[in-house]
C-alpha cells in the first residue's frame, strides 16, 4: 500500500529526475488514493443497476399499498353515497311530516280561535 512518506519519496526522486514542473503535472495524475480505492465506470454502472433494482422494488410497495388504499377510498365514497342518499330520503320525509304537524296545529289553533269567538258573540248576546 502505498502511504504519504513513499508518495513524497516518490516525489522527490522525480523532481531530481525531471523537474519540478514535470514532476508537479505527473503527480496530479495519480489519484489521491491508491489505485484499488479509484470506482471505475463499470463500478458505477453496477452501482446504478442495484439502485434501479430497489427502487424499482420499492416503487411496487408503494403501488401495491397506494393501490389496495385506493379500493378502500372507492369502498368509502360507495358507502359515503349511500349515507347521503339515507339523510336526503330522512330528511325529506321528516320535512313532511313536519309540514303535515303544522298544518294539523294551525287548524286546531284556527278551530279554537273561531270556537272562542264564536262563544264570545254568545256570551254577549245572552248578557247584553
């Protein structure tokens, strides 16, 4: 492995060799680290395959959950319309009901309206 103290070994008896600009450019060619640590592009295509490959899978988990969540909304907006179909049929016939209540109290109130009137042009009639 190569280590600091042989890359500056190596660095010295090239600038003895060819100088210190020639050695400066060569030694800007070689990696940082050794050659074992560089990723070459089939490295990195590798890489992407198994990335891919889980996203891939975790794209189908999600479809699979997204798509089973999707039936259950779908069950949801059936029973939803079926609620609201109950309360509109309830509410109509409680509006019914309703009118056909007061309509019953408004011509019982009318008939003792007209009884009391009536009883009260007879009374006046008998005492006055």
């Amino acid at each position: 492995m190569v280590d600091e103290a042989a890359r500056h070994a190596l660095y010295r008896s090239l600038e003895a060799a060819i100088g210190p600009e020639a050695t400066g450019t060569m030694m800007t060619l070689l990696p940082p680290v050794g050659w074992a640590e560089v990723a070459t592009k089939d490295d990195l295509r590798q890489l992407e395959a198994r990335l891919d490959s889980r996203i891939d899978a975790l794209e189908a988990r999600f479809d699979g959950r997204f798509g089973g969540l999707e039936g259950r909304f779908g069950g949801l907006e059936g029973r939803m319309a079926v609620l609201e179909g109950r309360m509109e049929q309830g509410m109509a016939e409680l509006e019914t009901r309703f009118t056909a209540a007061l309509r019953t109290q408004l011509f019982a109130l009318l008939g003792a309206m007209f009884s009391i009137s009536a009883l009260t042009v007879a009374a006046s009639a008998v005492l006055g």
